[in-house]
C-alpha cells in the first residue's frame, strides 16, 4: 500500500505524519517550534523529521512522496517558498532542499490551498466542483475551487480575500496597509486587536494580556459574549458581520454551490449559528449545499492538505 508523508508547518508547531492514498491518517507526531521566521525552518523541519523518523519510523516502507504545508507564498510548481513576512521574501527551494535530504519526492503549497486540496480529495469536493474554503483562524484566508481547480493568480496570491473590506468600520490597521480589512475584524488575532482598541469604550471582564504576552482567546469572547459581557458582544457581533460579509462577497464573485468553514474561530459553534443568521438569503439562493462546517478532523486537515500536496492531486 502506498503511503505519503506529510508535514504541516504552522505558526508555532509542526504536525508530521503519513497518511494513505484514501486519506486515513496512519501515524502522526507533533512538534512544538515555538515562533520561527523563515531561515530557521528549514533546521526546524530537519530536526523534527529526523526525529520522527528515528521515533515513529514509517508503516510500511518508505512514503510514495513527501507534502509540507506551509504558511506564506509558496510556488507549488518550481518548489519555491517565497515568504512568510510580506515586507521580506526571502525565496527558499525548500522542495529540493527536502528530496536531497531524505531521498523521498517533496511537493510543497500553502497550507490553506493545501487544506483546500485536502477538501476537494477527500471532503465537498466529492460532491462539488465549485465551492469555496474560507479558512478563519488565527489569520483569514480563503482556497477557491472553479470546475474543479483551484484558483492561483500570478503570484500565488489568489485567496488572500482576509485583506478585503466587509462593512465594518472601526479603524483597525492592518499589517497589509490598508484599514479593517476583514483579518483585522474576525480573525483569532484581528480579535485580539480589537479587543486592544475598543477595552476603552466598553465595559468588561475579558482577559486581556499585555501586549507581546500572548492574546486575547476567541473562546472566552464567545463564552462572555453569551453572558452579556458589553465588550464581548461587540467583538463577536462585528466578526460574525465580517465573515458573513466575506462569505456573500465570495459567493458574487466566484458562484460556489457549496461554501466550507474551517478554523478554530468558526468551529465555535456559537460563532457558526450568528454568522448563519447574518447571511441574506437572496445572496444565498444559489448555494445549493449550503455553508457548511469542514467534516475533515480539524486537527488533522493541514496533514491531510500536505498529503494532497505530496499525492500532486
Ligand atoms: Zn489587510
């Protein structure tokens, strides 16, 4: 049986683990990387694979190919990472550099296009060739399927829809330049910064940690925000606007029939149902599958996405 191995570089942690051609995850490790920036990863992914190799080992002989999920702007076709932080690219041939090292074929992507890859193998793609994956975590971004591909754009930039306008106004900077692009609004770290800017104007018990000492939880926003915390109320309300905004604009744009969630900010189950109610249904008629939450395990789509990538499907 051919297996893949796939690696799911995050922020803060690496997943490694193999995965079979019909998405079962058969192994799997974590690693904690701590904030890196893009010269140390590729240590930081040596060191952990090295690790998991000498550990873990693999099931059954050595992986078809190798996939790493990446954040960034990533070329899939030469193999190029090309950046993390948009003020420094700083081009790596991180695919070669891998294939050389282990002697297994490596493919590398994005890890939401990757994830959408994961969606259109083994999720809606089975039953849609048009849909959207809006992904709101700790950043926004969003992988669109058109008659089965993905949309990639010139630069690899297509999907970096969480730096659009959606009718919230507040004057929140974003790190792109312009103001409350819908990133700064709804995702887990544009709640953090507007918690920042609004705990003067409201009343409330929201932890909010000194800056550069970790953020402000989304979780905890949703739990006060059902409690009747003022500051609470708004930051949910105006990131349920923002993605409901962000999902009626995808769909004018691209026509999906189906529109997939992911992200631990929408996997709050309080947070799903407002951005449900806030949609319009004249907007929506079309979206025949609905919004729905991504059935893949949430822990384990950047794997299976790196898995899709390693498969090239
Ligand atoms: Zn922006």
């Amino acid at each position: 049986m051919e297996t893949y191995l796939g690696l799911d570089l995050g922020g803060t942690k690496l997943l490694i683990g193999e995965v079979d051609g019909h998405g079962n995850v058969l192994k799997y490790k974590k690693y904690t990387s701590g904030y890196f920036n893009q010269q140390a990863a590729l240590a930081i992914i040596r060191e952990s694979l090295d690790d998991y190799i000498a550990t873990t080992g693999w099931s059954d002989g050595r992986p078809a190919a190798m996939g790493v999920g990446l954040i960034g702007r990533v070329d899939p076709n030469k193999g190029i990472w090309h950046q993390i932080d948009p003020n420094r690219t700083h081009p790596i041939e991180l695919a070669k550099e891998l294939e050389q090292a282990y002697g297994i074929p490596c493919r590398i992507d994005n890890d939401v296009k990757s994830a959408t890859r994961a969606e259109r193998v083994w999720g809606v793609g089975q039953y849609s060739k048009d849909f959207v994956y809006i992904n709101v975590g700790t950043g926004i971004a969003v992988g669109t399927v058109v008659n089965g591909r993905q949309i990639r754009g010139s630069h690899f930039n297509a999907g970096e829809a969480g730096h659009t306008r959606v009718g919230v106004n507040l004057g929140v900077k974003c790190v792109c330049g312009r103001y409350d692009c819908v990133e700064s609004i709804a995702s887990g770290s544009g709640i953090d910064q507007c918690a920042r800017l609004l705990c003067k104007d409201y009343e409330t018990s929201l932890p909010i940690p000194p800056e550069n000492e970790g953020r402000v939880k989304a979780h905890d926003v949703f739990r006060l925000c059902q409690e009747g915390d003022p500051l609470c109320k708004v930051l949910a309300d105006n990131a349920a606007e923002g993605i409901a905004n962000l999902i009626m604009n995808m769909v004018r744009i691209t026509d999906p029939d189906t529109v997939v969630l992911g992200g631990g900010v929408v996997a709050e189950e309080y947070m799903f149902e407002n951005v449900l109610r806030k949609l319009h249904p004249s907007t929506m008629r079309f979206v025949t599958n609905g919004v729905v939450l991504t059935k893949l395990n949430p822990e384990f789509i950047g794997l299976l996405g790196a898995c899709a990538v390693a498969m090239n499907m």
